[in-house]
C-alpha cells in the first residue's frame, strides 16, 4: 500500500520521520546514546539532532542528566510527548486522506518485479 512520508517545514526547522523515531527510540530506550546506536547513528550525530530539536520549539522536546555513578539518561518532556502525539497524527490524517490518490498513482507507476 502506498504512503505518504511527511517531512513537517516550520520556520527554517524540519521535522521528519528521522527525528520523530530518534523521539521514540529515546522515549523508549530512556537514553540518547542508546536510541542513537539502535538507529545506526553516532552519539554525536544523535545529540545533535536532540539540541537542533531542542532549540527550535519553545520548549526542549528532550531532557538528559548526565552520567555518573547513578547512571544518565533522557526522556521526553511534556512538550516531545506532544509533538511526537501531534506529528503522528498529522501523518495518520495525511495518509488516510491521501489514499485514493495515492492508488491512482500507483497504477501509473511500472510494474515492480
């Protein structure tokens, strides 16, 4: 079944399914270095997604205590709970709106073999 990918433009700032799983992962894993490593991506490259995240909505989508003897961690604040909600829900709205389109669309694409 065809579907639609939604990549969200808000202000200069982009929020897209890349970002959104690193959101879920890190809900679910409780740690950024985690959630990054399952996704195949650096630390670095995970923590700076989180503080890209972070610094464009008015609140942090992500908090993160530091390591140490009682261990670090991350979850998702009140508002990365509720953008993770919201996008959801936009991209479950765009797809069921878009599927007749989507398989007319289809029909005109060569056969998959």
């Amino acid at each position: 079944m065809p579907r639609l990918v939604l990549k969200i433009m808000l202000g200069g700032h982009g929020l897209g399914p890349g970002k959104i799983e690193l959101l879920e992962k890190i809900e679910t894993l409780g740690s950024i270095s985690a959630a990054g490593r399952e996704m195949e991506m650096s630390y670095k490259r995970a923590w700076l997604l989180v503080e890209e995240m972070n610094s464009a909505f008015s609140e942090p989508l992500v908090q993160s205590n530091r390591g140490g003897a009682g261990g670090g961690g991350a979850f998702l604040t009140e508002t990365g709970q509720t953008v993770l909600s919201l996008y959801k829900s936009i991209s479950r709205k765009a797809n069921e709106t878009a599927q007749p389109d989507l398989a007319k669309l289809r029909t005109l694409f060569k056969a998959v073999g």
